[in-house]
C-alpha cells in the first residue's frame, strides 16, 4: 500500500503526534535561537517534520511551535516524549 507513494501522498498518509508526558519548552520561530519559548504541557500532539533538522508541533490553541531534531531525541531518550504514528482513514 506505501510502496509508490511520493514524499506528500505519504505524509497525507500518516500522522505522527507527539505524545508528551513531561512537560517541555519549544521554540515560537523555527531555526531562530533568540526566539523565545512556549510551553508543551502533558498532553498530545500533531507534529510534522520540516526542513532544517526541526519539527512543528501544533499547540491545542491552534499556534505553532517548533523544536531541534537533536531535543526532541533527548527528550525521546528521557522518556519525556514519544512519538506516536498513526495510518489516517
């Protein structure tokens, strides 16, 4: 069923959310150190990766925050995050 499937039909395809199970900070502009935080309370979240090693995360109020590849494996390996891959309907 995947086999085929260019990069965007894929990502049609498959939802990835964020399940975050102690709280973390994201960034409010993607790839800008200086650019202040936002946090990520317990909870899930859509999450989608982008250019630049970053990923944007979709808050509850509907803002996007974004965070490094590189944090979010900490996080993964602290067992403060998970991801969680869904197929859509």
């Amino acid at each position: 069923m995947l086999i085929g499937l260019n990069r965007s039909q894929f990502k049609d395809l498959i939802a990835m959310n964020l399940k975050v199970m102690a709280g973390l900070m994201a960034r409010r502009v993607e790839h800008r150190l200086d650019s202040g935080f936002t946090p990520l309370s317990e909870g899930i979240y859509p999450i989608m990766a982008i250019d630049g090693g970053q990923f944007e995360i979709k808050k509850l109020d509907g803002s996007i925050c974004y965070v490094s590849n590189i944090e979010l494996e900490e996080k993964i390996k602290m067992k403060a995050v998970v991801i969680i891959n869904a197929i859509k309907d």
